[in-house]
C-alpha cells in the first residue's frame, strides 16, 4: 500500500518494479498480495488488455485508523487505557531499541531505550 499510495494506480508488475530497489518480490507474490487486498476491499481492481489496475479504496489514514482500531479490538478487547498503558510500560519500545542498537552505535541497553525508531509498517516487519 506504501507503493501504490503514492503512484494512485498501478499494475503488479510496476508495483514490483518500485519495490525491487528495496524489496525484491516475484511477481506471483505481488499478485497474490493485490489479489487478496482486492477481495478484502481495501483496493479496486479494473481490467486493462491482460493486466489488472489497482487503486487504493482508502488513504493512508483510514487505512492505519482501521489496523489500529483492529489492534485495540483484537488485543486489548476494545480497551484504549489498556493500549496505552501498554505502549506506555516501555517493553515495545525497550524490544525495539534492543534490536537496533548495535547497529545504532549503543553499547548497553540504557543507550538502546535512548535511541530514537521510525515506527515500522506492517508490510515492513520482516
């Protein structure tokens, strides 16, 4: 969704193209993830000669108010103080920072918690 964002609408194969640089994927992959999204609803598809275009059916933020109010749901059964209290204990941030530290330059884990994190996108995990 990152990808196509930007761009508006797009075919699989230009949506690999733009990832390559970054994140090579076959383009069966691409076309099985687009294809879900399409029957999720969360993009549109139209048929162009033999290809398919797609388009985003919401903006970024709908999409992330949606993810989020999943999370709150599927996690904290609809509690936001539990959420926030969550985020709010430092163990995501501490598991974060751990991770990333030595390629940061810390050297201890007090260093770590220190470090500041560009939130990660859930296609991005990996």
């Amino acid at each position: 969704m990152n990808t196509l964002w930007p761009i508006g609408q797009a075919t699989v194969r230009e949506i690999r193209d733009l990832l390559a640089e970054r994140r090579p994927r076959a383009y069966t992959t691409i076309m099985t993830i687009m294809d879900r999204l399409a029957r999720k609803g969360v993009v549109e598809r139209v048929k162009a000669g033999r290809a398919y275009v797609y388009r985003a059916r919401l903006t970024a933020d709908e999409a992330r108010t949606q993810a989020v109010g999943q999370v709150l749901e599927n996690f904290f059964g609809g509690s936001r103080e539990a959420l926030v209290a969550h985020l709010g204990s430092g163990n995501y941030a501490v598991r974060r920072a751990a991770a990333g530290a030595s390629a940061a330059g810390a050297s201890t884990p007090a260093d770590a918690e220190n470090l500041e994190h560009e939130p990660v996108a859930p296609g991005d995990r990996t």
